[in-house]
C-alpha cells in the first residue's frame, strides 16, 4: 500500500478520483485554426496525461469577445464541441477524469482580437499589460465598461459553454475566477469602480460569480462545477489588491458553502506579497478552516510539499501545472520516486507537437 497521500483515491461528487495529483490548466495555444478548434493533437497531448486523478484544460473562451490571446481553443461553436469530443473520448479511453476550463479574459485583451472594438471589463480601467496578439506583443488597452445587457450575454455565454461542455463529454468545468480575467476585474476594487448592483460592496462585487454559477447550475449538476481563485494575486495580470481584496475572497469562499460544487481550487501567491499588509500569505491554511467542500491548492508544489500539504490536511488534492508539461505520467513518476524532467519554456506557446506532445514517458526499464 503507498504512504503518499497524493497517491490516495479522492471522491469528487460523484466521481472516484484515481489519485490526488490533478493537472492544473495550462494555456498552449495549439489551436491554430480559423475556428479555434481543438484537434486530434490536443486529444493526444491531454490523454497522454490521463493518469493524473484528474485533467483541467487549459482556459477555453465562451465567445468570441472572451478571448485574449492567439490560438486558443473555445468552447462556443458545434466546431468546437466536435474537436473537444476527440480530446474526452481519447481521455475517458485511457480511464481519465476531464474538466474544462471555462474563460473570459475580460480587458487582458487587445482591439486586434476584437476588428478593432474595444475589450469589455468591469470598469473603464486599463490593466497596463501586454496583449500577444497576431503581430506580437502590444501594449493592453483602456476596456469598455460592460453594460448590464453584456453582463447579462456573458452569463449566459458561461451557461451555453457549460451545455457545450457536456455535449462535448467533459465531466465536468472548471470556472476560471482567477488570475486577474474577466470575473477578477470584478473582484477586485482598483479593477472594478462601478457604481451599479456590480461595484462598491463586496456583495457586489462578487454578484456576477454567484450569477454564473446559477445559471451553470441549471444546465448540470453542482457537483459537476468547480472554480478557481487566486486571492493573493498582487502585481502581475494586471491586479493590484487593496484592503477589500482578502474580505472579498473570505465573503466568495463563504458563500460557496451554500453549493455543493466539485471543488474549489486555490492558488498560493504567485508573487512574494510579504511586504503587503493587507495580503494573505498563506491561502490553503487560511481557507481550509472556512470552505467545507474539496480544495485543490495550486502553485509551486513539489511531489514532497504536494504530500505534506495533504497530509497536514490543508488541502484534499494538489494541482501540477509545469511539471505536468515535462512528465506527461507525473503519477507514475510520483509513485516510483522517479525524476523528473525539465519543461522548455520556448514551447509553451508554439504551434505544432514540440514541446507539447513529445514529451516521452517513462519507458518500463527505468522503472523500478
Ligand atoms: C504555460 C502556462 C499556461 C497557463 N495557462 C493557464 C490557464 O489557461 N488557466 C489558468 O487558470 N492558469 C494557467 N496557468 C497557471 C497554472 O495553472 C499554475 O497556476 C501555475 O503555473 C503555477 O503552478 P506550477 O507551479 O505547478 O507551474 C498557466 C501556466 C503556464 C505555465
């Protein structure tokens, strides 16, 4: 019988979890076609890591306002859904578990994505980042604040992508509320200075999330939905926290015992926020003791803190993003104490299989 926590079954739902080790979502821009459709590439790329307990796809736009960056993939059109159908089937083949990412990129955009019409945020902010656009890096753009007509399409645009995701035969989405996208900049005071039911309070703030997940609810089963939240984020993605920031998570985070959802995943820092007062240093120990649900806890994890954080209970299961580029059978490689190989960060983003499907696993004789 293993001693690693990691390598423990896992209940999500309804879903028995192989392991604990999942596969964080991970943007590779391989879509690249007119239609942005996922092709037989991504089915190979996604069922070659189907050993994890569980897949999360990179992020995948509801429409085409959502996206922000070259060739990836959306979950919008029959096109799409057909594409995706081979990434699923391939998975479920190999005895995987898939969610997708649900994504609206919000004002991490540019014009040039959009024939020349503005990217739609919360408010009227800049982010002061860089947009990858087809002509290379530009600098982002002042957004359009979103009416409450387009509050309203982006909800239902969340909804149709969850229908979409079913048909496509995901198991479940993942909505990503995360890393300073579209329903960050709603979070987040220096992102959001609306004045409407969608700005000033925390409740307000927070109210399109809640909105989301309704109507995703009505569409699937709860347990089916999970989101993710990075509360610590500060000085990339265009986030800046203030005071508001944490008692917007901790009220968000609270609330979401009232569902009974997948899971919740949360990211550490990604940057060092010790000097900031108002920061949270330690997000799994924090929200542990407050959401009742599954956490899976992200960033910067090794096989040896992946085990402890789950052996000290703070979190239920561990999501890898890099390592899982370089070692498509991380778990293998986890259970034999194996190494593990390095990622090519050259190859993040590039068309084509290298750096994305060829990766070797390891071969039976350097396993022990
Ligand atoms: C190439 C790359 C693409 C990423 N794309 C996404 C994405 O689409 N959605 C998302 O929520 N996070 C994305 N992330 C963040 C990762 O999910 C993860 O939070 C981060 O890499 C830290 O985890 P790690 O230390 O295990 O790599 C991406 C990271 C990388 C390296």
């Amino acid at each position: 019988m293993s001693t690693q926590p990691l390598l423990e079954k896992l209940q999500l739902g309804d879903l028995t979890l192989k392991n604990r080790i999942v596969m964080a979502p991970m943007t590779r821009s391989r879509a690249d076609n007119p239609g942005n459709i996922p092709t037989e590439l991504h089915a190979t790329y996604y069922s070659q890591r189907a050993s994890a307990g569980l897949l999360i796809t990179e992020g995948s736009q509801v429409s085409k306002i959502a996206v922000g960056y070259i060739n990836t993939p959306g979950i919008y059109s029959p096109e799409q859904v057909e594409g995706w159908e081979k990434t699923t089937s391939a998975v479920h083949e190999n005895d995987g578990v898939i969610f997708i990412q649900l994504w609206h990129v919000g004002r991490m955009s540019h014009p040039d994505f959009h024939h020349g019409e503005l990217p739609l945020s919360a408010s009227a902010l800049n982010p002061n980042e860089k947009s990858y656009t087809f002509e290379g890096f530009k600098e982002t753009v002042t957004p359009k604040e979103m009416t409450l007509e387009e509050i309203k399409q982006t909800v239902l645009d969340f909804k149709n992508a969850a229908i979409n995701a079913m048909d496509a035969g995901f198991d479940g989405v993942e909505i990503h509320s995360s890393n300073g996208y579209l329903f960050h900049q709603f979070f987040n005071g220096t992102s959001n200075v609306r004045t409407d039911q969608y700005g000033g309070t925390i409740e307000n703030k927070a109210r399109i999330l809640f909105e989301v997940i309704d109507a995703i609810k009505e569409v699937m089963p709860e347990n089916r939905i999970g989101l993710r939240l990075n509360p610590s984020l500060n000085g990339v993605f265009g986030m800046t926290m203030d005071e508001d920031t944490i008692p917007t998570f901790d009220y968000i985070i609270k609330r979401l015992n009232d569902y009974d959802l997948a899971y919740l995943h949360l990211s550490e820092p990604f940057t060092d926020v010790s000097k900031i007062p108002f920061a949270e240093k330690e997000i799994a120990k924090r929200y542990r003791p407050i959401y009742k649900g599954t956490i899976i806890i992200n960033s910067s994890f090794d096989q040896e803190k992946g085990n402890k954080v789950i052996e000290e209970g703070h979190a239920d299961a561990v999501a890898y993003a890099k390592l899982f580029i370089s070692n498509p059978d991380l778990a293998e490689r986890f259970e034999q104490n194996a190494p593990l190989a390095d990622w090519d960060t050259d190859t993040f983003y590039t068309p084509g299989k290298k750096g994305y499907t060829d990766y070797p696993s390891l071969q039976p004789k350097e396993l022990v």
